[in-house]
C-alpha cells in the first residue's frame, strides 16, 4: 500500500484527528503509520509531539505534503523550566519512566494548542501510555479514541488480571477465551508491579475505560475472538485496522526518535544499503533476522550466549546490536570483531539501527529472532517470516503465547522468564540459541507447515488492508463516526 490520497469520497468536511503519541520507536512508529492511512483516506491530522520530535518528523509531513495529503506536525513547546527527561537503552524498565512520567507538562501545551484552533477537532487519538492527554480531550471538549500499540490478546489479558494474582504461580486469568497462566514472575514482568509503574499503568487504564473506543494495530484474521472478547470486556468498540505496517513506503529513517540513543543512526545510510546490499548476496530464505526492537538491552555476558549460538547453528546471521551494548564493556567491540571474523560471509552484525521492515521484506529472510514487541510481531507475520520468540517484559510474553501456541508461527527460545523486569538474570546458553536456530530454520514437516501457516497470515493481513478488507472496512467506520454532520448526531456503533 503506498502514501497516496484516496479520492475523500463522502468525506466532506474532512474530519480533523489530533494524534497524540508517546515518545518511543515500539509506540510512534505505529501512530505515524496510523496517521499516514486516515491522512491517505481523506482526513486531515495532526501529530502533536515536542520540538524536538517534530524535528525528526519533518520528513515524514514533507512527503505527505507531496501526496496532497492533509497530515502536519504540531510542536508543542515544553514549559520553561521543564526540558524532556532524557532515556536511553536500558536494562532497567525503570529507566523510561522519567520520560514518561515527565511528558505530563505538554497537557498545558496541547490544551493551548487545541483552543487556539478556528474548529473543535473532531476526534483525539492518544497513545493509551500518553494518559495526561485524557484530561485536556475532556476540558476542552473532543471525543477521544485510545490508541493501544499492542496485542488485543495482551490487553484483555491486562484488563482481567487481578492484582493479586502475583501472588500465586499458577495463576488462570479469569475471563479470557483462551487459557492464560501466569507464573509470579511472568506476571510480574509482564504487568511491571513496582508502585510507579502501577500508578502509570493505573493511569492509562483509566485513560482507556473513559475513551469513546479503542483503535488496535491488529487485524480481524489474526485475533478476531481475541478483539470481540476486549470489545465486549470494555463495552465499547475496538477498531481493528492494523497492521499498519503495510504501509510499505513507510519512512523508517524519519522516525528515529531523539529519547534513545539511536538518534546517531539517523547517519547510517551507509550501514543501511551495506545491510540490504549484503542480504542481495544470500540465497533465497536462509538468513535469521536477530533484533531485539528498540528497548531490550542485553548485558555483556547474554550478547556472548546469542554469538556463540549464532555461530554454533552453521545459519547466515544478521544480528542487530545496539551501540551501548557493543560499548558497554571495552571487551565488547573486540569480541564482535572477532566473530564477524569467524563467520565472514555467513554473519553480519550490524550496529544501532536497522531498516527491519526492508529487511523482513527480502527473499534472503527465513526467520526472525524476536523479543516479540507487538510491531515486530506484526512485521513478521504480514511479510510471513516465521519467528524465535524470547519475550522480555511487558505484554511480550503474551505475544509470544499468540505467536507460539494460537497462530503457529514460532518456536520459543526461553518459556521462563530469564532477565527483564522482574525475574533473577539467568543467562540463555549458545547452545540453546543454536538449537532453537535450526529448529526454526530447518526444512522438516513441521518448519515447513510453520512457513507456510505464516505465509497465509501475511496474505491475510495484506487482505484485510486492502478496499473491502476488514481492517479497511474498520477504518471507513471509523472515519464517518468521526466526519461533521450538519447536526449533533454521532453515533459510536460498528
Ligand atoms: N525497529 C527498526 N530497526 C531497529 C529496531 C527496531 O526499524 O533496529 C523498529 C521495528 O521495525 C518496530 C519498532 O522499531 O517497528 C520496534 O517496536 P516493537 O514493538 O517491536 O518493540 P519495542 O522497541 O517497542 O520493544
């Protein structure tokens, strides 16, 4: 699905979105995607973010622009007094939430901004993270949509766990359609129990029971009972019109954003065409993509264990690391060094960021090593790459489940939890990380029963974003819901 403008149709006036995302990749990428398709259909938005983001963001409304396309950039200043708390990659999910504690002072902004325009926008869409927006949707009056970045499954999931399920092993999540049970430390590092977390975890799901609806990057093949059961749940409608990544001319450079320290990749042309130029020299479907999305930061000693294991397995490897963990300990570089020289011509470390979309796109990928954040999740199941799952914290082990045991597309290299929030850091051996490799990568019955199940849910996915799919279809709801009328009437139904 390329940018280009929709003829608006029926449209008229086109309906204003004021877009509200949170400040990291896993949760903009999808919001600026998200923008891009109501933009391409018609309707008229507006990504509010800080000065600094909009700087980043430029590219991404220049090329609307040249699209004819109704999408712009709104700066919100930050209060004198009040600079954005800096994050980088972090072992510690801790460490992120001074950001995002810290962004509460653009509510002032965005109300600014927002009684400062000649109409009243027709619809917010926020982040459900970005819950200090609630406030400022209700004063000033805008029907609100809560944007949820991740699995339909891990929000039910999250809606119905009761808090005091950490204490028990064992625990059956109550009112789910498929049976969910949590250890202590898979809750714990999934739900984040720390007070603070809770106090925003508290926030935003009060952020999404006042929403008027919920707006899902998935789509209806992939978790049609899961989106029906988290409709029903929330009494209100989920609209499912995901993924957005099939928007396949998606600018993945001008997203970087400056909260981590993948900002210096911003530079890295040359890595990314070496990368792609690389991959060209490969067969078809042998090479295993090794990400670990923009959070999870391994220490020194796991960045070893997944060398070795890439090593061991004898598979070409291109294996993404980030610039803090190869500089985390002097030995780092040099151990790197030395297994690019090991395995010259089979591997390929490749540093900070990489083009994953491209590369999930190219003949040469077989397989995805993945912590399983929701967007890479995505990515590999609409381009049909099969995938390693090794979850970390937050709703990954519940996306690893889907991945795992609903849809049939991976095979698990952990089933505990062995670092991330809460658990004590055990260390994955290589040879596990090996075993898992051929395991995935190997051409026996059921490999290829898994290949092909993926390939189908990557044609399902593209249908559903095409005219009459389902996600497309949700997507035209969604925008007459929110288009002006000559009278008040708005109905919420879908
Ligand atoms: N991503 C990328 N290059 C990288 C790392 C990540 O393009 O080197 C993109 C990836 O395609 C996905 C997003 O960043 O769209 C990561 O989101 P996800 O939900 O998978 O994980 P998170 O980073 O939030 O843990």
């Amino acid at each position: 699905m390329a940018l280009t403008a929709e003829t608006p149709g029926n449209l008229s006036p086109a309906p204003h979105f004021v877009l509200v995302p949170l400040l990291l990749q896993g949760h903009t990428i999808p919001m600026v995607d998200l923008a891009c398709l109501l933009a391409a259909r018609g309707a008229r938005v507006s990504i509010v973010t800080t000065t600094v983001n909009a700087a980043q963001l430029q590219g991404v409304a220049e090329r609307a622009r040249r699209a004819k396309l109704l999408l712009e950039i709104v700066e919100l200043p930050f209060p004198a007094a009040a600079s954005p708390p800096p994050c980088s990659d972090s072992e510690n999910v801790d460490d992120f939430l001074p950001l995002l504690q810290g962004l509460r002072v653009l509510a002032s902004p965005l109300e600014a901004y927002l009684r400062a325009l000649a109409r009243r926008p027709s619809c917010m869409i926020n982040d459900s993270l970005s819950s200090w927006a609630v406030g400022v949707a209700r004063s000033v009056g805008v029907p609100r949509l809560s944007f949820q970045p991740t699995s339909c499954f891990f929000a039910l999931c999250a809606r119905n766990v009761g808090r005091q399920s950490g204490e028990d092993s064992g625990y059956v999540v109550p009112g789910m359609p498929l049976r969910v049970e949590m250890t202590k430390d898979t809750w714990s590092s999934s739900f984040l129990t720390t007070p603070a977390w809770e106090e925003l975890l508290e926030e935003a799901s009060e952020g999404v029971h006042a929403a008027d609806g919920v707006v899902a990057n998935t789509f209806m093949d992939l978790e049609e009972q899961l989106v029906q059961c988290y409709e029903a749940a929330l009494g209100k409608p989920v609209w499912a019109v995901g993924p957005s990544c099939c928007l396949s001319n998606r600018p993945e450079k001008e997203i970087f954003l400056t909260t981590t320290t993948h900002a210096n990749a911003m530079d890295d042309d040359q890595q990314q065409s070496a990368v792609m130029a690389w991959l060209d020299t490969m067969e078809q479907s042998v090479v295993i993509y090794v990400s670990f999305g923009s959070l999870v930061w391994m220490p020194p000693d796991q960045l070893y264990e997944v060398g070795h294991g890439l090593e061991e397995s004898g598979r070409p490897f291109l294996w993404v690391v980030k610039e803090s963990e190869e500089t985390a300990v002097p030995e780092a570089r040099r151990w790197l060094q030395a297994l690019e020289a090991r395995t010259a011509g089979r591997g390929l470390v490749a540093r900070g960021w990489a083009p994953q979309l491209a590369i999930l796109s190219h003949r040469a990928v077989g397989g995805f090593l993945t912590h399983c954040g929701w967007n890479s999740l995505l990515e590999a199941v609409t381009l049909g790459v099969p995938v390693l799952t090794w979850p970390h914290f937050a709703d990954q082990f519940i996306n690893q489940r889907l991945a795992v045991d609903v849809l049939g597309i991976g095979v698990p290299v952990v089933v505990v939890v062995v670092g991330g929030a809460a658990a004590p850091a055990v260390v994955v051996r290589g040879e596990v990380i090996a075993r898992a490799v051929s395991e995935l990568m190997g051409d026996g019955a059921v490999a290829q029963e898994r290949r092909a199940k993926c390939k189908e849910y990557g044609e399902r996915a593209h249908r559903a974003m095409e005219k009459g799919g389902s996600s497309y279809d949700n997507l035209t709801k969604l925008l007459h819901n929110f288009t002006p009328r000559t009278g008040r009437g708005r109905s919420l139904g879908i």
